[in-house]
C-alpha cells in the first residue's frame, strides 16, 4: 500500500488545506520544513514518505484563477518525482496538455471540475491507465459534480459502477470535507468500494488521523492513501511508514 504525501498549490505556495474551504487556505507551517516553498516542501514530504510519488493540488487551476504549471514544473525538475497533478482539468484537451508539459506525471481528473459528460466520455476513451486517475471527490457523502455530469446524482457505489464500465482502473475515493480535520477516515467506505470493485485500485484522503489507521486501511485492501496534515502534524512518522511496508 502506497502514502502519499499530498501538497495544495495556491498562488506559488504551498498552504495548508482544511475541510475543502480554499477562502481559508494559508501558507503552511511546519516542523517538517522551515519554508512553503514547493520544492523544499515537496522534498521534505518524500524523505518522510521514502516514496517517489506525490500529489500536487494546484489550487489556481482548480478555480480558474491561473495556473501554477511553472512551479509544477520546477518540482520535478528538483525532486523527479512522479506527480499525480489534479489542476481542475475540465476537458480532454487539458488532460493531454498536462501530459505533455510534466514529463511521467499523472493526470488526476475530478468529479468536482469535470465539465460534462461529452468529456468524461472523451477522456475515458483516450485513458492511459498508467497516466490517469479519477477522483471522487465527496462532500457530506455525496460526490461533488456540475449538472451536465454523468456522475450527477449517483451513490458511491452507482459512481465506482460507471468509472468501471468506462475503462478506469484507479479511483481517488476523496472527502474533502475530512481534509485537515484529523477526524478519522471513512473506513466503512473503503470497504465497500473495495468489495465491490476488487479488480479497480482505490485511494483513500480526507481526514487522516492516527497511524493505526494505515493497518485498516490496508487491511480494506485499498491501494493508497494521501495525506498531508498527518505528515506535518507527526501523527505518522517515517517509522510508522517503514514497520506499514
């Protein structure tokens, strides 16, 4: 099973993410790194995950406020990390634009930004596996989407049940509304998804709160999990990851 550490990009920094309300968002401060700058951040991340994967919230992106597509670019260069990048792509188009500025990354298309169901249609059939990953995101326990989306007024398990007839093989399960609550995570909820999609690969965030938590989850025999808070707040320590692995 795979942690993941996770950085929100907001405006060139990186910040401090809680319960998906970005108005709120602020520079992050951190035992694990004296600075929120990007790149000293993102190599503070990895040491403590000893992995090379790490997913970038570009927070500009996601709310049509510009992009942070430089320092993305800037964070690879430094670390060679490979980035699941969630920049509130919309379309096709933006998915293969992010691929072919971020050499290995991994585009992550979410419910929250996806524009409509001609796209998800497109996107699903131009799916790399090894590049692309859908996100639930979710929201008092509905999945956030616009209107004209095919996820629109589906359950958890009516969403897994379209992503999986369209071709996807790994799902973001994301409760934004966890996000640096330290609440605890919905481990009911993994093991549903997981029960009823054991060919699909899916990884839990939102709301991380002990590292008791990462023998559950691999227990639920989810793929992943991102978290954040709970690295800069030491409720999991590189220790902690090494005895999970």
């Amino acid at each position: 099973m795979q942690v993941i550490p996770v950085m929100d990009l907001l405006d060139g920094l990186t910040v401090r993410a809680y319960r998906g309300e970005r108005n709120k968002y602020r520079p992050i401060e951190s035992p694990l790194v004296n600075s929120p700058h990007p790149v000293e951040v993102a190599k503070a991340l990895l040491y403590v995950t000893g992995g090379s994967d790490l997913y970038v919230a570009d927070l500009n992106a996601i709310q049509d406020m510009g992009d942070n597509l430089e320092v993305l670019k800037k964070v690879r260069e430094e670390t060679m990390a490979t980035l699941w990048i969630d920049a509130g792509t919309e379309s096709l188009d933006e998915v293969l634009y992010l691929m072919s500025e971020i050499p290995s990354c991994k585009v992550v298309v979410g419910s929250e930004t996806l524009e409509s169901s001609d796209e998800f249609e497109r996107i699903s059939k131009a799916c790399q596996e090894d590049r692309m990953i859908f996100s639930l995101d979710m929201k008092k326990g509905s999945i956030l989407t616009c209107s004209e989306s095919p996820l629109a007024g589906k359950t958890l398990e009516e969403g897994i049940d379209l992503l999986r007839l369209a071709g996807w093989r790994r799902v973001i399960l994301l409760t934004l509304d966890g996000v640096g609550t330290g609440r605890g995570l919905p481990l009911k909820m993994y093991e549903r998804a997981t029960r009823m999609a054991p060919d699909m690969s899916f990884y839990g965030g939102g709301g991380f709160k002990s590292k008791d938590e990462l023998f559950d989850i691999k227990k639920s025999n989810m793929a992943g999990v991102l978290v954040a808070t709970a690295l800069h707040e030491g409720w999991i320590t590189k220790k902690d990851i090494k005895e999970l692995m």
